[in-house]
C-alpha cells in the first residue's frame, strides 16, 4: 500500500522525500506539493500507515509552520 503525503510547502517536499528514503521508504513526487510512500518494511497496511504517519508528523515539529496531510 502506498501513502500520498501532502504539505505546504512545496520547496520543502524534496527535504521530506530525502528523508523518507533514509528512513528505508521509498517516495516519488506526484504533485508539486505531493508524493506516494511506499513502506516495504512493514508488515501490513496499518504498520505502514502507522509508521509514516509518526515520521511524517515527526518531520512536521522540524519544520514549524508546514503542514502536512496524509491519505490512501
């Protein structure tokens, strides 16, 4: 299952797609403000919502004033 994740602030998605993939979760650009993550890692779907929805909210506190919003 892929994720997309939507901020803000899009000169700051690169950042957040670098990060992802540090974090081993692979992430392509769909919208200028927006990319899909996919999780390998995680064992089903509710791990991987779980845990990019944690390291995207995690990002968020980083990065005062962006926001971000996540859907299936």
């Amino acid at each position: 299952m892929s994720i997309t994740v939507e901020i803000t602030c899009g000169e700051l998605l690169t950042d957040l797609m670098d990060a992802f993939a540090r974090s081993g979760c692979l992430a392509h650009r769909t919208a200028a403000t927006a990319c899909r993550v996919l999780h390998p890692l995680a064992s089903n779907e509710r791990e991987a919502w779980l845990e990019v929805a944690f390291f995207t909210r995690a990002w968020e506190l980083a990065h005062p004033g962006v926001g971000a919003t996540l859907r299936r």
